[in-house]
C-alpha cells in the first residue's frame, strides 16, 4: 500500500501529507496512533504530539519556528499557528563537518562547444547585449531581420537581452548591472556577441568593453548607435551577419562532465519540494561534485534558518567568514529598508504547505546535497572554484536564475511544486515536486520528481534524471527553449536618478 504521509526526520514533531487527509483519518507513526482533528491538504503538516505555546516545533531534524498557541496532537499546522523564529543579524561558531560524499567517478561526457579560450558551451547562439535599456527596440528588431534572413540554421538561438538599466544608476548598484552584463558577453553559451550601446549613457561603451579584459574580438563586437551616420539597423546587421557566419561553423564536441556547471535553484515551492524535486537536484549536485564538475546555490534569504548548515560544510574558515558576510549582509539589506527577516514564503508557498521561512530554507537547501563548500561569490562574480559555490543573490525566481547563468552556469536546475513557465539566458530545466503539476502542465515540466510519492525510489530516479540534464547539456531543448520563454532581470538596489 502506497504511503500517503511522511516523516522527513526521527526528530521532527510532525509529519507531511503526500495526499489529502480528511479529519478523523488515522496517522500511525513509531507505534503510535495519531487522529487528525480536521481536513488537512497535501503537502501539509500535521503535529504528532501535543505541544505548548512558544515551544518549537520541528521538521528536518531542525526548528521551522514556534507555535503560537498550545496545540494537540493532529492538528493542521500551518502559518496561523507558527511563527518564524528569525530575527535580525547573528554571531556563528565555525564548527566543520566534512562527510565523504562516496560516489563512484563515471568519466561521463557531454556534447557541448568548445570556444577559443578553453571554456565550453551547452549551446551555441547569438546575442544582442544592449548596454542601456534605450536600446531595447533596437536590439528585438535586429533579431527579427536576423531570424529573417537565416532561419536559424546551424546555430541554436538568436536573441536580445534587453533590460531596464545602464544610466541614472549610482555606485555598487551601477556597478552590478555593468558586471552582469560583462558576464552575458563573456558567457561561453554565445558563439558571438553584438554589444548595442546608444553611446550617451553612464555605462560608457568604451570603459565596458575594457571590463571585458582580453576577449575575443572576432566575436564579441561593439555597435554605438549614436556613432552611426544613417540607419543603425543595418549597421547592426553586417556585424550580427559576421558573427553569424563564424558562429555557424561551430561544432558539438564530446567534453567532460567536469566541465558542466549547474545552478540551482527552486521557486513556487510547496510542501514536496524538501521531500522530491530538492533532493534529487542535491543528489545530482553531490554526483556531479564528485565528477569534478561544478555546481551553484543562490538564494540567500532563503538559507536564512538553515544558514549553519552550509557554513559548517565550508571547507576552510575563511570560506566560513565569507559565507556569515553574505548571510549577515543581505540580513541587513532587509533591516536596512524596515523589513523583517523572516516573512519571505509567498502566498503559493503557504498554499503548498510552506509555513515559514525556516520550513522553507530547510527544503531550499536540499538542492545542494551533501557536498563540502568550495566557493563563496558576490553578486556579478564569475566562477573559479570547481565543486560547490555559494552565490550572493535574492531568492527572486529571475533574478536568481539570471544570476546563477551570469557566473558562468551552463544551465539551471529548476524545482517548483506551484509551476512556473519562465526561463532565463540559459536553458532552464523544471522539475515538478509533485505528480499533479507534472500531469497539468507537460508544457513547463522538463523532468518529474513526483515519481517519489508513486512509489519511485530516488536510486531509480537518479540516473534517469542524470542521463536528462547531460541530454540537455548536449543539445536536447529544455522546455523553456521549446516555448520560447528566455529573459533577464538584474538586481536592482540603489536610487534611480
């Protein structure tokens, strides 16, 4: 008989529906008989034992915050009787933990483009890289006439990353969106790049194109409109006819899985997501480490609550340090606008079963596995260290993903229990927490952990989902390419002039 309940830890205080409850049903965990006292959904959570108002109540072993009021045994626990724990800025204690991950090197390869530097791409595309959202318009006509007169033939995509910034910026928050840009043009998934500038902006098409340092100049190209005496269009157009012409000539090549670099991230979580689609994606994180490969985690506010997990898997103290900077920083990036640290679970999010902060970071960072940390970045850095990275970025579902791509990940492993269409400028793999989502929507869904709660094991599982990200890696489409759906967003924050 197919379990229809679970309980994540032996220390937890609740369990979680995998399907609906009706009050007066019976849950039966370690010998004892708990009977629901009203409806619950799936994906909820349930309390095992009574318990008094202020104590803890757990789930994954760890605190997801306190209960609001005393409450008895079989009672729906959600977000009108538990509260966050989570409060301002903390002092952490380095206290390491190095577990041997013991998974076997395959020698596993993918198809992927390798450029004239030595870095590989997953795809081989041409990209618009306005340095000033004036030149949005400019830069979706030039992929229309491009689209036009090729087709896309020999190539796997042509597209505009337009955006709203480049002028009446100031500072670090300037700063950020000139380093993600650099990181688009520089991003090993292009075969050749048309940097569109309008040429009066503060992120001056001269000093950007130095930020590149010693790139390719056969296929990164610059374009100042203002410079331009007539029609810019085609101006445009006999660069992008150049660059399509070098690019087409690219190949797919066999290269190593350690090559591969994968973001992680999650977004329109529920009550699944800590129980399937993010331990799979963790099991892949751990795989991959363990080929030499690299994978990333983003998402700050949402390791808030789980944070001391991750530091003590640093691998050296100052990695630990650099990892308490960037929890406690973005902590006072809240603090600093009058906002609270702990209300971050959205409405879907409680809808799915996602109560607090705490619930929601304890499941967010199953998508990393077991790994040690390996790398620490700031918000626009790109990737040096191989092995698990920690990115600085918010848990904004296309800021996040834009980020994970910016630093250099080929492709982004995508959990959502809720659903989601979007994808960003690179392939943007979805993985449903649940069977229902997989079912409803086979347009967004690439690949379905929902196979969990159908009596699936994760060692069936695993290499399944393996052998499709590699299949994605090579040149299979996610869904978000198939419709179309690519997009970037940067991290606004600072005053606009």
């Amino acid at each position: 008989m197919q379990t229809t309940f679970i309980k994540i830890n032996p220390a937890d205080s609740v369990v979680v529906c995998l399907a609906a409850k009706k009050k007066d049903d019976i849950i039966e965990v370690g010998g004892e008989s708990v009977v629901l006292a009203e409806d619950v959904p799936a994906g909820h959570k349930v309390l095992l034992h009574d318990i008094k108002e202020g104590e803890n109540i757990i789930k994954y072993g760890y605190p997801i915050g306190h209960a609001l009021r005393d409450m008895k045994a079989g009672e729906w626990v959600n977000e009108n009787n538990l509260k966050t724990n989570l409060s301002g800025t903390l002092e952490y204690t380095y206290q390491p933990v190095n577990e041997e991950l013991g998974i076997p090197v395959e020698h596993r390869t993918f198809k992927g483009y390798r450029r004239k530097n030595g870095d590989v791409g997953v795809r081989n595309e041409i990209w618009i890289v306005p340095t000033v959202g004036c030149v949005n318009g400019i830069a979706e006509r030039l992929v229309h006439k491009l689209m036009q007169e090729t087709g896309c033939k020999n190539i796997d995509g042509i597209h505009a990353w337009h955006h709203n910034y480049g002028c009446s910026q100031l500072s670090d928050d300037h700063e950020n969106t000139r380093k993600v840009l650099r990181d688009i043009c520089l991003h090993p998934n292009a075969g050749g790049v048309l940097v569109l500038s309008l040429g009066c902006e503060n992120n001056q098409p001269d000093d950007f194109m130095k930020m590149l340092g010693d790139y390719d100049q056969s296929r990164i190209r610059l374009l100042v409109t203002q410079k331009v005496d007539g029609d810019e269009v085609e101006a445009g157009m006999q660069i992008l006819r150049e660059l399509y012409a070098i690019a087409s000539q690219d190949r797919r090549e066999e290269v190593s899985v350690s090559e591969l670099r994968v973001g992680l991230k999650c977004g329109g979580s529920d009550g699944f997501s800590g129980i399937t689609a993010n331990p799979l994606v963790g099991e892949f994180s751990d795989w991959l480490v363990a080929q030499g490969g690299t994978s990333v985690l983003t998402e700050v506010p949402e390791m808030f609550g789980a944070e001391t997990i991750l530091m003590n898997r640093c691998q050296t103290p100052e990695l630990f340090e650099q990892t308490v900077s960037m929890i406690n920083h973005f902590k006072n990036y809240y603090l600093s606008h009058g906002e609270p640290v702990g209300e971050n679970p959205s409405p879907g999010n409680k809808a799915g079963g996602i109560s607090t902060l705490e619930d929601k970071a304890l499941g967010c960072t199953q998508k990393c596995g077991k790994a040690p940390v390996s790398g620490v970045m700031e918000y626009g850095d790109r990737l040096t260290a191989k092995g698990l990275n920690l990115l600085s970025a918010p848990g904004n579902d296309l800021v996040a993903a834009t980020a994970l791509a910016s630093c250099g990940c080929h492709l982004v492993l995508f959990t959502t229990g809720r659903g989601t269409p979007f994808g960003t400028f690179v392939p943007t793999m979805k993985i449903a927490t649940n069977p229902t989502l997989a079912k409803n929507k086979p347009q967004w869904i690439d690949f379905s952990a929902g196979q969990l709660v159908e009596g699936r094991t994760m060692q069936e599982i695993v290499p399944e989902f393996i052998d499709k990200v590699l299949a994605v890696a090579s040149g299979e489409r996610a869904r978000n390419e198939e419709n179309g759906y690519h997009e970037i967003s940067i991290f606004k924050n600072g005053v606009t002039l």
